[in-house]
C-alpha cells in the first residue's frame, strides 16, 4: 500500500487482524476497521496532496466517514493507532483541514490539541488545487520534501538509493513492464522523467 520508505510506518499486519468480515453479494470479504480505515485514507491523501495529483473524492470519503461514524469514533483509539502507524501528524492535520474547508465536525479537544498542525502552507497548497493547480508532475518537489522529513544521513541516503534504484516489483508495477527479465531497461527513462522534472521545477522557481 505504501513503500516503507515513507516518513509513515504503516503495518500491513496489523490493519489485516483488525480487519472485520462483511457479506457483499452473499460472498465474505473483508474490510478495514474504521479507524485503521481513516488512518488508511488519511495516509493516501498525504501522498497525492504532496505530489500533486489530487482527487477530491479522497476527500469526500474521508468528510462521510466523519459524518455518517461521527458517534463511533473513538478519538483517544485514533491517535493511539496513528501513533502506532507513526503517522499521527499526518492524520490530523488532514482532519483538521477537512474541519476547516468541509466543516466536518470534530470534536473541540482535537482541534484544540491537532490544529496548529495545519500549516498556512497546506491551505494555500489546498487553495490551489481548488483553483485548478496541479503544477507537480514529475514528483520531483514531492521526494524532496521526503527527504527534507527523513532525520539522519543514513535514512535520507536509503530514501535516495530506494529512489535511483527502486526494486524489481516496484519497477514492473509502476512501469507496466511485460518482460520482468529486462526491467531494468526502463532505469533511463526513469532518469530522463526525473531530471525533466528538476528542470521544470527549476526553471518555474527561477521566473518566480
């Protein structure tokens, strides 16, 4: 769901054994918690919110859930949870902008205690999304910031080499690659995607 080298430390395992079973069409499946279901798509807002490939449908389902589960949310749990998943700031500061900009409720104690992590930054970046901005393509800002959050040398030199050399499944799912053999072919033009995007980001802060 999400590379572990992000500043997030998200626990497959531990989403599944919370994970309830549910009848669709008479089949059983299985569905997150609602807690771990709210840390899930928090975590996945914060990656295209950053990188600049927006839905505003993440958002809605986020507002629902507040809406429809707003007497079941156990906010002490949540915070617990995001703390677990070290993701806690990430939360909510995305509730906290949704509070703001959706008028989703929360409760007073949370906003008391999570609101300065909504960051003038953030809304203006929100502003611009809505006003139709979408101007990071190629990811580059985004990795950047990635390696702004990352404490210690050690770990923002594992981000970089992760980031040149991602493994063999990242390539061939991000890639669409048909012959896993030769997936290592598509390095270059990964390279060539990366520095056009550092130019751009260049050449758009240097005509600011």
């Amino acid at each position: 769901m999400h590379r572990q080298s992000k500043h997030y430390d998200i626990k497959i395992d531990a989403f599944l054994g919370n994970a309830e079973k549910l009848l669709l069409r008479n089949k059983p499946v299985f569905a997150l918690e609602l807690h771990d279901l709210l840390i899930h798509l928090c975590v996945h807002l914060d990656k295209h919110f950053r990188g600049g490939h927006v839905q505003f449908t993440s958002f809605n389902d986020i507002v629902n859930l507040l809406e429809k589960f707003r007497n079941e949310i156990d906010w002490t749990l949540l915070a617990q949870r995001s703390a677990y998943h070290a993701c806690e700031q990430t939360v909510f500061k995305f509730l906290v902008l949704i509070h703001k900009f959706y008028n989703a409720a929360l409760p007073k104690a949370i906003l008391s205690k999570y609101g300065a992590l909504l960051s003038k930054d953030d809304e203006d970046l929100f502003i611009e999304y809505l006003n139709g901005v979408f101007v990071q393509q190629y990811h580059v800002d985004f990795h950047w910031q990635n390696i702004r959050r990352i404490k210690g040398l050690a770990g923002k030199m594992h981000y970089m080499l992760d980031l040149i050399f991602p493994p063999r499944k990242f390539m061939l799912q991000k890639y669409g690659i048909q012959q896993p053999a030769f997936f290592w072919l598509w390095y270059p033009y990964r390279y060539y995607v990366g520095l056009k995007g550092l130019c751009k980001l260049l050449a758009g802060r240097v005509a600011n």
